[in-house]
C-alpha cells in the first residue's frame, strides 16, 4: 500500500486497536421506534439524529419500511445518540472541548456547577 506524502500507514499497536474496536462496536442496536417510544421524539427529530431525510425516517416508522441503503450507518448514529443520551455526564468536559465545544449556557446545563 503507497501512502501519501506526511501520510502515517496504520501501523502503531494502539492505532490497529482503535480501528479494531471502532468498526467492530455493537451500537447499532437501536431502532428509531426505541428513541420514539422512549423520548418522545419527532419523525423530523429522528431523521436529523440518524442524518436521513424526513420521508426516509416517515416510511421507516410508519410503514416499517427500513431503509436499503445507508441502514448500518442510520442504526449507527442513533446508537451513538442514545449512548449519549444515557451518559453524557460520564464524558469530561475537556473531550466535549475536543469533540464538540459546548457554550457557556450548554455546559452549565449539562454540568451545573453545584454538581462540579
């Protein structure tokens, strides 16, 4: 395999057991009925969490039709939202500085400094 100039190939231990763990991670369990029944969420809401269009989360939810293309990667997001949903206050907020800043008024919600 050729690799771009000031490109690294995937070689380090630890980085060969990230991708490992990264692609083979079970969080596409959830379906967006499961995050409809449990928050109460819109079809719009739904399909904004997956990244589908709303007629594709309209026909998965009421005619259970799930969608050909791009399933894996709709179940996926919407895993991974409802793992954030379940534990975001176990993430640091210097990851979510990392990941994805927070403002001032979002971070006092999710960490209230009387909880600090």
């Amino acid at each position: 395999m050729t690799h771009r100039s000031g490109q690294s190939p995937l070689g380090d231990v630890v980085e060969r057991s990230l991708f490992r763990l990264y692609v083979n991670c079970q969080l596409s369990g959830v379906t967006p009925d499961q995050l409809y029944q449990e928050y109460d969420f819109n079809y719009e809401q739904l399909a904004m969490i997956a990244g589908c269009s709303i007629s594709t989360m309209t026909r998965w939810m009421t005619q259970n039709r799930e969608p050909r293309v791009l399933k894996d990667v709709y179940t996926r997001r919407l895993g991974e939202f409802h793992l954030l949903l379940h534990h975001y206050q176990q993430i640091p907020p210097q990851i979510w500085d990392v990941v994805c800043p927070l403002t001032p008024r979002l971070r006092a919600i999710l960490y209230p400094p009387n909880q600090a």
